[in-house]
C-alpha cells in the first residue's frame, strides 16, 4: 500500500490536490462470510485527490487491485437487480445499433469487466460472439455457468496482445461498464485498448459521472474499488492521450447518474456531442476546493440528519435495519459509524451477498423477507438510485415499515 502520488490519467506529479477525506474505510465491495468473522477487518484511509492539471479525481491511497478482487470473493453482481438486468439488455441492444459502425452478426465484442457473464450472453443473443475478461474467479465461474466465453484475468496491453493472436484480428467493438473507474493503470488499459480495437473499431465505456456524484452531494459513490471518478473532460483527456476521441456521450441515471462515452481513434470530425456536458462541467467549477467543501458540507449535513433520525428511533425503541447492502451502503455506514450495535440488519436480493456481513460494521445481510412481521421498524434505503421499487417491495412485505430515503428528509 502506498499513496498514488501521480494523475492516473495525464501522468502529472506536482498538481495533486486532497479535496475529500472521509476518514478509514474498509474495501466497500466485500462482504465477510461467517467462517472468516473472526478475522481482523483491513481498513484504508478514503481520501481524493484532484489533478489540478487535467481535472481528473482519484482516491490518494493505493489498494492493491489483488486485495480488492481477488482475497475475497467478490460479491457484486451487475445483474443483481431486475433494474440492472433491463438496463443491460437495452445497452447490448442501443450500442449495437450505433451509428457510427455497422457490425455484423458473428462480429467479435470484448467486455472488459465481464463480471457474471450477464452482458456477455446478452450481446450473443444479438448474434456476436463475445469474450468476456475478468480478474474475479468467483465471477468467471457464475459467467462460466451462463456459458459465455471468458479470459480470466486484469486487461491490459500484455493481455490484448494474446486475445488479438487468439483472435487473429482485431475487434470492431470492445465495452467496459463501471470498469474504467476501478482500474488501477489507465494507461496500459488504454494501450491495451488501441491494441486489440480495430481500426474503425469503437470503444464503449460507461461510469458513474462525477459531475452528477458533486452535483447531487452523494459521497457514498466514493470508495477503493472506485479508483478513479471521471468527467467527460477527464476521459476526453485520457482518450486523446492515446489518440482516440469522443464520438458522444450520453447521460443516463444508472448508478445515480452516469456517462455513456462512444470513442474512436481520430474521430475529431465528430465533437460537438459532448460540448453541453463540457459546458455543464466547467460552470460547476469542478477544478476549485471549495466546491468539494461545499460537497462535504452538505453530505455531512445530510448523513447527519440520517444518524439523527436513526438515533431518535432508536431511543424510542423503534429498531433499525437498512435496505440494499450495495458497495455505497458500506461508504455510509463506515462514515456514519452506524454499525451492529444499532443497525438489526440490511437487507439485499443478491444470493452472493445474503448470509454475509458487511466489512468493519458487521452487520448481518439477509433477504428482504427479514422485513415481514416486524412491525414498525425504521428502515433507511442505502441504495437511494433504485429506492423506488425497493420502497414498494418492502411496502408489500410489511406496509407498517417506516421507509427512510436518505437526502430525501
Ligand atoms: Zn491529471
């Protein structure tokens, strides 16, 4: 472990800027089975840095990508949600109908991140024939299970170079989700990248939009999986440093807000795409500190609101559990100190997470059935982007739950 003591994406040493320090954290994606509770938690400090050059932010403490992937099993699943799924479904359907190239059914797409194959399989179904690439054995084997084809391992140049002599040619379409913000080295990805994509090929990633995380004042977007938090100026950075550019972008609200970046190599000739997003982010003033005082004042005044209500409930004799054990609930709970001693329980759909604990605070994950008969618990939804159905499925399990949607009051 060490501090990152340069920008990820444009290289730069001297500009680096703390702007957010959220005090020790654990790795927010990995929940602690029962045979291993007695084991120690790791904790790291969660802190981001600014690149004061590019704009670019990064958390300042280095994990190493093995410690986060690969010494637990790691639990999340990105078609954990029926919300995920329908999400998915219609990006496999909305890239392959992009305009800017004409695939063919039987063309070769590699997802970067394949997690449980989910996409994969969705992408095959259109008629391509997709590999997917993941460091998480826990992950290759639920994909191995669907059926897709999947290369274990972190991508990188090396790994391009024996997918594209396995392949023996290049691919007209490679896509990385909510992949490209967990990379450690953004430069070999990116080498790796122009290796394997074909000339014409494009690139498709999407992550959650850091203009929206400060916009919104939401802080539990920020943890140690989440390495790096893009702007469409910082990926345009990125891009054009391994001379690619931006076809366009696309706003959507996954994740509570996220970019969809088309990219191509020398595509100048079609920019204005992301121009109003460019324009959005430099009137947010995203390269000042004191914007992220601002952001920190109002997530603590918000956070603080949540642990007063919770407090309050509890003093009542009202119990408290949460809803949606997402890697974000681990950030506010860690940040918030609410832990075992007050929390009775959190709830999730996924399979991979329900019988676990959460890291450091220990609280037990169950189904969202825990809910039933109850009576009148007090239940803070941790995953506020998909609150809505989540407040109607415990509704109908338990319609006298008093539902608690932090940042909604
Ligand atoms: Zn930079």
């Amino acid at each position: 472990m060490g501090w990152r003591t340069h920008c990820l994406v444009c290289l730069g040493e001297s500009k680096l800027k703390t702007i957010i320090d959220l005090g020790m954290h654990p790795l927010a994606d990995t929940f602690i089975p029962k045979e291993r509770l007695s084991e120690p938690d790791k904790l790291w400090p969660l802190m981001c840095d600014l690149c004061l050059t590019c704009g670019h932010v990064q958390t300042r403490c280095e994990v190493d990508p093995s410690e986060r992937y690969l010494a637990h099993e790691y639990s999340y699943t990105s078609s954990n949600s029926e919300y995920a799924r329908g999400h998915w479904v219609q990006y496999a359907k909305e890239v392959t109908d992009f305009d800017g190239f004409k695939l063919k059914p039987g063309d070769l797409v590699v997802e970067l991140g394949s997690n449980d194959g989910f996409l994969c399989e969705e992408f095959d179904k259109l008629g391509f024939t997709t590999w997917g690439v993941d460091p998480s054995p826990a992950m290759n084997r639920l994909a191995a299970l669907r059926g897709t084809r999947v290369r274990s391992g972190f991508f990188n140049h090396l790994m391009a170079c024996t997918l594209l002599e396995q392949f023996g040619r290049r691919v007209p379409l490679i896509v990385a989700n909510n992949v490209v913000n967990h990379v450690e080295d953004l430069q070999d990805l990116m080498r790796g990248v122009r290796e394997l994509l074909a000339k014409d090929g494009v690139f498709v990633f999407e992550l959650p939009h850091w203009l929206r995380t400060v916009q919104d004042g939401r802080i539990d977007q920020i943890y140690h999986e989440h390495v790096s938090y893009f702007t469409v100026t910082s990926a345009r950075m990125l891009l054009w440093l391994h001379g690619m550019s931006i076809l366009k972008v696309e706003e959507n609200p996954y994740h509570g807000g996220s970019i969809r970046v088309f990219a191509k190599e020398d595509a100048t000739a079609a920019l204005p795409g992301p121009v109003d997003i460019l324009k959005d982010e430099y009137a947010a003033c995203l390269l000042s500190t004191d914007t992220y005082e601002t952001l920190i004042a109002r997530a603590d005044r918000q956070m603080g609101d949540v642990v007063d209500k919770v407090l309050q409930a509890s003093h009542e004799g009202q119990r408290v559990a949460c809803i949606g054990a997402a890697a974000k609930a681990n950030t506010f709970l860690n940040y918030t100190f609410l832990d075992s001693r007050i929390i009775d329980f959190i709830t999730d759909a996924s399979e991979h997470k329900i019988g676990k604990y959460t890291p450091a605070t220990r609280i037990p994950i169950l189904s969202d059935e825990a809910f039933r008969d109850k009576g009148n618990m007090l239940a803070v939804v941790t995953s506020w982007n998909i609150s809505g159905p989540l407040e109607k499925k415990i509704k109908e399990i338990n319609p006298d739950v008093e539902l608690y949607v932090p940042g909604k009051g």
